[in-house]
C-alpha cells in the first residue's frame, strides 16, 4: 500500500561474484562492445578500449548493464543505476561466502535434514 509517507522508490542490492575462465573472450566482447558504441566520442573510446584490454574487471563492467535486468519487469522505471566491478579472492568453502547466513533460521534444529533454499 502507498502512502505519502512511503517512498516510491526502492534499493535493490546484487552481489555476484563470477569466475572467468577466458579473459580474452570476454575482453573480445567488451571491446566488440565499444567498437558498435557510435554515441561514444573518439577520446573516451580510445580510454575504454584500453581499459578493457589491461582489465578483466573492466571488461567485464562494459558488458554487464543493470537496466539488462530490470528493463522488462513491469511497473517500474530505473531511476538511477551504478555499478562496479573488481578482481576478489574467492575461496567458495570460507564461511565469508556462504550467502545463505541471511536465510537460516535460528529456531531450525540441528538434527533436522537440510533445507535447500
């Protein structure tokens, strides 16, 4: 229910962390992107490319666009949009990463079988 008193709009925060296991198809793509990108002036093309091409985490940031995952939700407008992107060290058996801390319930017991979520 809307309110005045209630915002319209809302946050929605994505953590991916992805693995690359080929950095020059993904460079290829992002500067395949840039390339077809005729808004773009010859100075930041030139300053795009050439991040793309020292960073994967650049490249990467070129290709990933967050109005790609909400363009076709209906009822919504994307007001505004940032994003970043950086190389990790992942270790997926460290507690740091397990992402469903948030999901477990507290009061579930020990004993019972594993939920998936």
């Amino acid at each position: 229910m809307s309110t005045p008193e209630t915002s319209r709009f809302v946050r929605l925060r994505v953590e991916v962390v992805l693995e690359v296991d080929d950095e020059d198809a993904l460079t290829r793509a992002a500067l395949r992107r840039i390339a077809g990108d005729s808004t773009m002036p010859a100075d930041e093309r030139a300053h795009a490319e050439g991040s793309v091409t020292e960073d994967t985490a650049e490249a990467l940031a070129y290709l990933v666009d967050p109005f790609d995952l909400v363009s076709d939700v209906p009822g919504i407008e994307l007001a505004q949009a940032s994003w970043s992107s950086e190389r990790i060290d992942h270790d997926p058996d460290s507690p740091e990463w397990d992402l469903d801390d948030d999901d477990v319930d507290e009061d579930f017991d020990d004993e019972a079988p594993d939920r998936v979520g």
